[in-house]
C-alpha cells in the first residue's frame, strides 16, 4: 500500500509541476524578432545622431563668425542649396550601399546562405523578374501608344485635307451659281417678273373691293393673302 501511496503522490506533484510548466508557457512573452531588434536599434541611433548634430551646432551657432554675419536672401539660399546637396549625397551613398548588398546577395550561390537569407534571396529573384516583365509591358504599350499617335496625326492630316477641299468646292459652286448666265438665266428672270406681278394683282383684287365678295370665301381670302405676301425668288426654284 506504501508504495501505491507514493507512487500517488508522485503522479499528483508531476501534474502539479506540467501544469505550473504549461501556465508559463502560454503566458510567456514573446521577444521581438532579430530584424525589428535592428531596426529599432538603427531608428534609436539615427535619433541619438540627429541629438548629437544639434548638440554640436548649437555652440557653433553662437560663435562670432555666426552672428555677426548678415543673415541675407544670398545667405540663406546657400544654406539651403548646401543642406540639399548633404542629403542628396547621403541618398546616393545609402542607394549604391543597397544596390551592392543587393547583388552580392543575389550573386551568392544557394548553399552558402542560409535559410533566411535564402528566402530573401528568392522574394528578390521573384520581384525582380515582376519588374522586368511589368518593364517590358510598359515598353510595349509605349511602343503602340506612339504608333497610335502617328496614326491619329496622319489621320487628322487626311481629314483636314479633305475638309479644306469640300469648302473649296461649295465655294466655286457658289460663285459658278452666282455667275450662271446661261439662256435659260434670262427666261427665269422674266418668269419671275411675271409671277411677281401676279402675286401683286392678286394681293390688290383680295384687299379692294370689286363684284367679286371675297368675305363670303374666307378661306380662299386667306390662301390668295397668303401667296400674296410670299416673294418669289430665283433659289426657290434652284434649290
């Protein structure tokens, strides 16, 4: 019974200890990666840096040399063009630094990186070749867009080329018009004479008065007024 009681109590402290083991496990606090533990110590160290800068400047600042020069437009623009040309130099230098930690990456043969750098390796491979087929696309739609344009051009040539022909055309049509002297040109004039004077007859025989009633035929009065007070011209005839 002893040994039954004992192994009892072994049994009972072990799940005491799996649990006690297990509780810290799941509540353990996971650390930050090595890549964040950098990045935050590389973002802590440019802060520090920019401390530094201004620390250094401001004793600087208050030198003779400093103050008593006059604080002009002329000045203030090189201090602009020299502060530009400090950032843009450390912009090339952090660029080829990249651009050569790049390469040497992708250079390296496979066995001798090491699974995370290996895995870099391939997300760079991939994104490379993404840019290089989204390179050669926009090279192609660049190539059709300017095709597209040289035809736009060439047809916008042909169109103002054909415009500019149809308006001399109806503008030698409208004077070959108003030069028509033909022999039908004087007939047309005295038709025209002729229908005038009837339409000024018949205007006279509706407006006096004569045997005929024409306030009877209301209706025909109004027809005959109507024609009366058209004129007639030769393009209704030509049209």
């Amino acid at each position: 019974m002893s040994a039954f009681k004992a192994l009892q109590n072994v049994c009972l402290n072990f799940e005491s200890e799996l649990r006690q083991v297990s509780q810290e496990l799941y509540s353990a606090k996971i650390g930050d990666t090595f890549e964040d533990s950098i990045t935050k110590k590389l973002q802590d160290l440019s802060l520090f840096s920019a401390k530094l800068k201004l620390l250094r400047a401001k004793p600087l600042s208050l030198t003779p040399q400093i103050t008593e020069q006059p604080k002009s437009q002329q000045t203030l623009k090189e201090y602009g063009d020299r502060a530009a040309a400090k950032v843009l130099e450390q912009v090339l230098v952090k660029t080829l630094t990249h651009t050569h930690a790049v390469k040497k990456l992708v250079t390296t043969p496979d066995d001798r990186l090491d699974p995370e750098m290996l895995e870099r390796k391939g997300k760079l491979l991939a994104a490379l070749s993404e840019y290089g087929t989204t390179e050669t696309q926009l090279r192609h739609m660049e190539t059709v867009l300017k095709e597209k344009e040289e035809e736009y051009l060439l047809v916008r040539d042909q169109w103002d080329k054909e415009l500019t022909d149809l308006r001399d055309m109806r503008e030698e049509a409208d004077d070959d018009e108003e030069m028509d002297t033909g022999p039908l040109y004087p007939r047309m004039h005295k038709l025209l004479e002729k229908l005038e004077l009837m339409r000024w007859m018949l205007g006279r025989l509706v407006t006096t008065r004569g045997r005929r009633d024409w306030l009877a035929e209301p209706r025909r009065a109004l027809d005959a007024l109507k024609l009366a007070r058209v004129a007639n011209t030769l393009e209704m005839f030509t049209q």
